[in-house]
C-alpha cells in the first residue's frame, strides 16, 4: 500500500470518526443526498420544461446524468456511509454527470455556465474528507470542466467574454477556495489531537 493511499484512508477514517463523535454522520448524510437530488431535479425540471437536449446522443447523456444523480442521491439517503473508494468514485461520477448535463441542455449561455456552481458542494464535500491527491483531481477535473464550458459558450453560444469570465471566476475561486479551506481546516484539527 503507497503512502499517499494509507494517507487518503487515515484522513478519511478521521473525518468519519469526527462526525461520529459529533453525532452529525446522519445530517451530513442528508445534506450530501439533498444535494446531489437537487442536481437530478434540476436536469428533470429542465427536460419537463423544454430545455433538454436535443438530438438522441446528447439526451441520452442527460438523461444518465439525471438517473445517476437520483441513484446517489437515494444511496446518500438511505444507505450507509459510503467507504473511501465509494466516496471518491461518488465525487468523480457527480463531476463527469454535472459536467456533461451541463454541456447538453439547451439552456441559454448564461445559465449554462451558472450551472457549474454545483461542483463548488462537491469541493465543500472534498476538502473536508479527501486529502491532497483526491482533493487535486476533483479540484483540476472542476476547474477544467468550468473553463471548457465557459470558453464553449464565448466561442459557440454568443456570450461576451466579460460575461463568461463575471461567471466564470467566482465559480472557479469556490471551487478551489472552499476544498482548500475545509482540507487545511480539517488537515490542522486532525494534527492537534494526533
């Protein structure tokens, strides 16, 4: 086993133990669920009201974005807390599915853009359980994720550049800004009471 893996598990079996400690496990699984249910309803509303995607590939891709949003999210509610190896697929599964969703719905730019806020939760999620390496991959995945979907709407949808990178910033700020000061937060408690 590599250091960086038996980090990663010593960080994670920390910040479980500290919620449990705190009794806030169920909340917190609650809060994931409610979350990750909040993406599904937002592709589900889109769809509903005339905003899905409009040729069979990309429908399909939103449509797996939506059904594997409600599967999390049902798992989050109802399951048990999910392992490390659960934990960072769940992450990375949540990115691909906002990401992608986000790309095929026939939002106007703007909002298409906005939508890239939902992967700041996940960093709030990130920061506090995962250590360097997960919490860098979610991190740059994101970053990337944003940066393509806003160059995409300044190049094919009409957005003025000004406007992507007013949306754009804070998006990618928070994105890396809240996993950066829940990880050093929880990185420091976890070494004072070592």
């Amino acid at each position: 086993m590599t250091v960086a893996v038996k980090s990663s598990e010593q960080h994670y079996a920390w910040g479980v133990a500290l919620m449990s400690s705190l009794a806030v496990t169920g909340i917190v699984q609650k809060v994931v669920a409610l979350a990750t249910l909040a993406m599904a309803v937002v592709v589900t509303l889109e769809m509903a009201f005339g905003y899905g995607a409009t040729t069979p590939i990309p429908s399909g891709v939103q449509w797996a974005s939506m059904i594997a949003a409600y599967i999390m999210g049902a798992f989050w509610m109802f399951g048990p807390w999910p392992t490390l190896k659960q934990a960072f697929a769940f992450v990375m599964i949540a990115d691909l599915a906002i990401f992608s969703a986000t790309m095929v719905a026939d939002f106007p730019p703007e909002i298409t853009l906005g939508k890239t806020a939902f992967l700041i939760e996940l960093g709030m999620f990130v920061g506090f359980f995962f250590e360097r390496w997960m919490l860098a991959t979610h991190v740059v995945f994101c970053i990337l994720a944003a940066t393509v979907i806003a160059v995409y709407v300044v190049m094919y949808e009409g957005v003025s550049v000004l406007m992507a990178i007013v949306v754009w910033s804070p998006v990618v700020v928070s994105i890396g800004g809240f996993a950066l000061l829940l990880h050093f937060a929880a990185r420091s408690m976890r070494l004072e009471f070592e």
